[in-house]
C-alpha cells in the first residue's frame, strides 16, 4: 500500500464520520433537548432556593439566639448548671460511702477469718490447744456516762500475762530450728 492509498482511505473514514455526524444531528430534536434543559436548571433552581432559604432560616435562628444572648441569662444558665453537678456529686457521695462501708465490713470479716486460720495453722504446727479467737470488732461508740464510771472505778492490777511467756517459748523453738539446720 502506498502513501496515497493511505491518505485515501484516511479521506474516506472522515467522510463516513462527517455524513454519520450529520444524520445523529438530523436525528436529535432541539425541542427535546430544550425541554430536557429546562428541566435541569428547574431542579437546579429548586434545589439552590430550598438550600438558600434553610440557610436564610438557620441564620436568623443564629442572629436571635445571639440578641437574646444576655450576661444574665448566661449566669442564670450557668447557676443551673452548677447546682445540677453539685446534687450529682452529693448522690455519687453518697453512694461510694454505702459503698465503702460494705467493703469495709466485708474486709473485716476476711481479716477475721484470716487471723482465725493463722490461729489454727499456728496451733497445728505448735501442737498446742485451740484458743478462742479474741480478733476485736469495730470498737462501739463511748457514752459519757460509761466515761465517767471508768474514771471514778479503781484501777485494777491485771494478772500477769501468759503471752509474754509463748512469745519467748517460741522464739527459743525457732531459734533452736535454726541451729539444727
């Protein structure tokens, strides 16, 4: 194929295109198309009009909040709000000190037990009798009265304790564990 073949077909192919061009714009009708675009910018009227009169609407909302933006409103808005934060802060007062209290009972009675099982795990290991457990309760409150009849009381003498005696017997016993080893 030559050069001038090449061309010719070229011409031949921009002939079809040209002669295809004019019958689509033959085909398309300009009052469809004239309708179709007045649709368009109808709906796009539409919605910048409706967009237009919410922001319209939003500002003059923002313009009368702000007139009726006052120092006192303001501090009355804020009183309320700080007599709100102060009732919940009493409440979750109170709450955490029913709380604490509970968990206080519950400590003590495990301290309780605790110090009954070290007791008996002492005992085992000494060989020697049970003993009561004297692990003291939450101290009850002193009236006056009682006070008063203490003071007035003679002081006793208290026998001589027999703790004194355990202590020593049993450090001499670890002591003497210790020696051996």
């Amino acid at each position: 194929m030559t050069i001038a073949d090449q061309i010719n077909d070229q011409v031949k192919s921009l002939r079809k295109d040209v002669k295809n061009l004019t019958e689509t714009v033959k085909k398309l009708d300009a009052d469809e198309l004239r309708s179709l675009g007045t649709d368009l910018v109808g709906r796009s009227r539409t919605r910048a009009t409706a967009s237009y009169d919410d922001l319209v609407k939003k500002a003059e909302e923002v313009v009368a909040s702000a007139r009726d933006l006052k120092l006192d409103n303001v501090q009355k808005r804020a009183e309320k709000l700080v007599e709100t934060l102060r009732k919940d802060a009493r409440k979750n007062l109170k709450d955490v000190r029913k709380r604490a209290e509970s968990v206080r009972g519950d400590v003590q009675k495990r301290a309780e037990d605790a110090i009954g099982d070290a007791r008996a795990t002492v005992q085992r290991v000494t060989k020697r009798p049970a003993k009561k457990s004297t692990a003291k309760k939450a101290p009850a409150k002193k009236t006056a009265a009682k006070k008063t009849a203490a003071k007035k009381a003679p002081a006793k003498k208290a026998p001589a304790k027999k703790a004194t005696a355990k202590k020593t017997a049993a450090k001499e016993a670890t002591s003497s564990n210790r020696r051996t080893r």
